[in-house]
C-alpha cells in the first residue's frame, strides 16, 4: 500500500519472502472474487482490516478501508476524514486468498487472509476481521479489477483477440489460473469461441465442476457476440500489446483437433496449408504415420486421404477447428 499521495519507504522494505501467486493451489482456480461475465461497474465497499505499516513489514495496523471506484483508501478510524494510504487498482491487478501466496509467513490465520497486485505490481497483504469478511472484500476487489478490464475487451471483437487478452478475460471470469496453459497453446479469441469440453479437458481443467462453469462462461460470450465491436475485426493496426508479440505468431493459423486413444490433441496449421502438410505435421506430433478421418454431415467418419477430402472437411467446419479422428496404421501379415 503506497503512502498518500506518494509511495513511502514501503516499497523497499517487502514481505520476508516475496509472494507470488500460485497457480496450483487446491482450493480451485475460480474465485468468488469475480462475477458471472455480467459487465457492470460495482460501487463501494468499506470497512476494517488490517495491513502492514508504512514504516515497517512487522508492524501490523488495524484500519478503516474504503474501495471507492479503483481505490483502495486507507483511514486510520472510521471517523477520519482524510486517508493516509492507499492502493490503486488497474485491469492487470490481481486478489488472491492467502492459500493462494507462496512463501507468505505472516502472524495471521490465512483463512482470513487475501493479497492485491495493485498498479506498481507490489503485493499488499490485508487481514479481515473474519472468513466472512474475507470473501465479501475478495468478490468486491475482483468485480472492481473485473470492470476495469471489460471495457477494455469491448473494444475489440472476441475474434480478433490476441493471446494477451483471452488471458484478461480468463481473469475476468476467475480462471487466472489456468493463463499459462492457454498462453502455451497460444489460445486466441478465435480459437476460445470454438472450444469444447474435450478441449478444455487437454488444457489441464480437470475438474468437471471447473469445465461446466468455463463452458457457461464460454456460451455467455458467444450469445453477446454482437455487443462488440465488430470494427476491430477489419484493423490491422498492432496495439501496444499486440506489438509485443512476433509477427510470427499472427499468422493465421487452423485449430486441428485430433482425437487419438481417448485423448485429444492441438496441432496448428497454418491456414491455406494443404492435405500434405497437414499429414507431415501429424507424423510430427504423433511420431507415426497415421490413419485420419474426419465426420461427415451425417455424423459418419470418413477416411481422409487426398487433397480433396482435405477440402471438403475444411468446407464443413464453417471457421471453428477442424477435428479429427486419428488411429495408427497397422501393417498388413502376408
């Protein structure tokens, strides 16, 4: 929490050892510290909790908290008239309950414990009177980090989102755990929109609970489609985030999903690839030459075996992933 109006000499004294967020915590990825993917702007909530001092990381003091619009201000009583700390709030910022901290040695009980991220990626411990409280102050933080980075996504078509902001809309719905899988498989806007539980599954959300309220999540964006802008989808100009991803990595690429032994697969193409590539990319990722089909309209599987069947199933696909069914081919006894 940095002195108001200017940080004080906290920001050179941290915590014993320095948080940091742990994404592998049991108690699951989706927080009650954030909505429902409903865009709204969330008013006030106040009360008292407990920090570190200004001065010094072992002082702990007790104090009347009020989170107005993106701040968190600090009152010494709940009489005073002027806050002397504060913390700022901004649409990369986080809350995390204290189980949630790695390496967070504090002379508290964690249940009631929850840490911000705020603007200057500094890590604020606060301390709730009760369990209770904890939650109510984590769902508050969370909505008010959540209004901040919705309207930034309502700039720009889902389609058109880039890795980055699929990772912003992930913390928006309370799945921040789960950036570094999708950031791995590069998971854009267009790739998300076409995501099923198969998929969901192969990016690590193992629990059944945790998918379902992904997929809600997943159906609320698509049905809201129209209240983007659709303008975004015709820019070719890269944002300051877009930017910092190589150009290599904009190329337009095919979601190939592949289902081979019950378990299923990503392989990237790029678009405009032919039959050809694809069988190499295939031969790369499974290590042998495989057997591929495709469903057809009528729900049959059908061999894949040239150029044209290739095109066909591209026809059929309508700009989500392609998916296919792969098993390993047998050579003939003689």
């Amino acid at each position: 929490m940095s002195a108001f109006p200017k940080r004080g000499s906290r920001s050179q004294s941290k915590l014993p050892a320095m948080p940091e967020f742990s994404d592998s915590d049991d108690e699951g990825p989706p927080s009650e510290g954030h909505n429902s993917g409903e865009y709204k702007v969330f008013g006030c909530q106040e009360g008292f909790l407990t920090t570190q001092g200004e001065e010094s990381t072992n002082k702990w003091i007790r104090g009347w908290i009020k989170l107005e619009d993106n701040t968190m201000l600090y009152y010494p009583s709940q009489t005073a008239r002027e806050p002397t700390m504060m913390v700022t709030l901004c649409r990369e910022s986080e809350v995390r309950t204290g189980r949630k901290v790695k390496d967070l040695m504090i002379p508290y009980d964690l249940s009631r414990v929850f840490v911000v991220k705020d603007s200057t990626n500094e890590m604020i411990v606060f301390v709730a009177d009760s369990e209770a409280e904890k939650r109510v102050w984590l769902a508050e933080v969370g909505r008010t980090i959540t209004s901040l980075i919705d309207p930034y996504l309502k700039k720009k078509h889902p389609r058109s989102w880039s890795v980055y902001e699929v990772s912003l809309w992930l913390e928006m719905i309370g799945f921040g755990a789960y950036k570094s899988e999708f950031d791995e498989n590069r998971i854009t806007g267009k790739l998300l929109l076409s995501l099923t539980k198969l998929d969901l599954k192969a990016l690590s959300i193992s629990k059944l609970g945790h998918r379902l309220r992904f997929l809600k999540y997943l159906d609320h964006l698509r049905a809201n489609l129209d209240t983007f802008d659709d303008a975004s989808l015709y820019d070719d100009t890269l944002s300051s985030v877009d930017s910092a991803i190589s150009i290599g990595q904009m190329e337009p690429e095919l979601l190939v999903k592949c289902l081979y032994n019950k378990e299923t697969r990503c392989v990237r193409i790029r678009e405009g690839s032919s039959y050809k590539d694809l069988q190499k990319q295939l031969e790369k990722e499974f290590k042998f030459v495989p057997v591929i089909k495709y469903k057809d309209p009528e729900g049959d599987k059908v061999s894949m075996k040239k150029q044209g069947d290739f095109e066909y199933a591209l026809s059929l696909i309508n700009g989500n992933a392609l998916r296919l069914y792969i098993a390993k081919k047998h050579k003939r006894v003689k």
